[in-house]
C-alpha cells in the first residue's frame, strides 16, 4: 500500500500544472489515470481487509468497526 500512495503522490503535483486552456488528452487523462491507478492499489486492499471473514464463529460486519467487540 505504500507503493500505491506513492503512485497517487507522482500524479498529484502533476495535475497541479493545470490551466484553464490545458488540453485534456494530453496533459489532464495521464495524471488521471497515475492517480486511479494509485487509488485502487490502497482501496482494494483496504475494502478486503475490512470484509473478510473472521477467524472466530462470529459473523463479519463489513463496517469500519468490524474487528472489534462492543
């Protein structure tokens, strides 16, 4: 995962040099596409770690507090 914010950070100041003429093909999609590709490499890991099965009997909640106990 920190390859991948990595990734998102190379396109970032890249989309920071954009003006109000600047050509979309050529100066607006490859950062676009730096940047998504940045973002699936942290969500999908993040979003399976969050929904996979316990290790216990006890049934998964797919919410921000699923690995912990009330």
């Amino acid at each position: 995962m920190t390859a991948a914010f990595l990734i998102c950070a190379i396109g970032l100041p890249w989309m920071s040099r954009i003006g109000v003429h600047t050509p979309y093909v050529s100066h607006i999609l490859d950062p676009e596409i730096i940047i998504a590709i940045g973002l699936a490499g942290v969500l999908a890991p993040t979003t399976n770690l969050n929904i996979r099965p316990r290790q216990d009997d006890r049934p998964c909640r797919p919410s921000a507090d699923s690995h912990f106990d009330r």
